[in-house]
C-alpha cells in the first residue's frame, strides 16, 4: 500500500525560484532562491532533516 508522505511544487516567479514542500510532520512551508540549484538544496535538506528525525515505522 503506497501512502503519500510529503508533496513538493516548484514555481517560478519573475527572478526567483520557490519550492512549496508540505509533509504531515512539517506543516506547509516555502523557500525562495534565485537558482533552481539553490532552492533544491533547500529542500532537499529540509526533508532530509524531517525523514532523519522521524520515528521509525
């Protein structure tokens, strides 16, 4: 059985780049970046950071 665990959009708004992540534990959260590169790193090591500190199932 698959269960969604977080949801990730990217946008992109004149110069800037933005990553809405939303997860159960982490709430709705945004990050702003003027590089995909830079908002991706963001991310990835917001839901690192989330999935580390989570209990195991």
């Amino acid at each position: 059985m698959e269960e969604l665990i977080c949801s990730v959009e990217f946008l992109k708004g004149g110069r800037e780049l933005f990553a809405r992540v939303s997860s159960e534990a982490g709430g709705v959260r945004e990050y702003r970046a003027p590089t995909s590169d830079e908002v991706i790193d963001l991310v990835i090591n917001d839901l690192q950071e989330e999935f580390e500190s989570a209990p195991a199932a």
